[in-house]
C-alpha cells in the first residue's frame, strides 16, 4: 500500500459573470465606483474586457449610457493590430465625462 503525501489541489470555481453584481453608479465620484467596480471583478474572476464593459454598461444611468454609446459599436480590428480593450476606453470616458459635469 503506497500513501502519498501530496495534497491535491481544489480547483477553484470561477464565479459566473452574471453573478456578478454591481453598486449603483456614483455620477459624482466615478473614480470611486471603478474601485468598488474592479473590486466586484477581483471576487468574481471577471477578466475579459468584454464582459466587464457588458457589466459595466448594464449598471449605467441613461445619460452616461449615451456618453459612452459610440465607444460600444464593434469596430473591425486590423489584421496584426492591438486589440483595444473597450472597458478601458470606456472608464476613461465616463471618468472624464462625469468630472466635466
């Protein structure tokens, strides 16, 4: 009879993006609701830009929706080029929109 001392690892259940529930949006303190945002993305092993810009939009009142409306249409990606990370792009403008106001 052999005993093994190794331990085997648990593997870890990644959470699904639609468990994922976010604070309502701070318009007055978008810097704080990204935190509390990526936060909400750590524990629930959110990593593909897709789905935090599809997350992130669900959560957005009608105005900062429409800033941020001609960021979401795809636009064809050039053979060889970056890919954009659209969540990025997004935070960025909806950071400078709402410090505008």
């Amino acid at each position: 009879m052999v005993i093994s001392n190794v331990k085997k690892k648990k593997k870890k259940k990644k959470m699904p993006a639609d468990k994922c529930k976010l604070p309502a949006y701070l318009p007055d303190d978008p810097v704080n609701w990204f935190v509390a945002v990526e936060a909400n993305f750590l524990i629930h092993k959110v990593v593909k830009p897709e789905e935090k810009v599809a997350l992130v939009t669900a959560y957005l009142p009608a105005k900062q929706l429409k800033s941020v409306a001609h960021l979401l249409v795809p636009v064809p990606v050039e053979e060889g080029a970056e890919p954009v990370d659209v969540y990025e792009v997004v935070k960025k403008e909806l950071i400078a929109v709402d410090r505008r106001s």
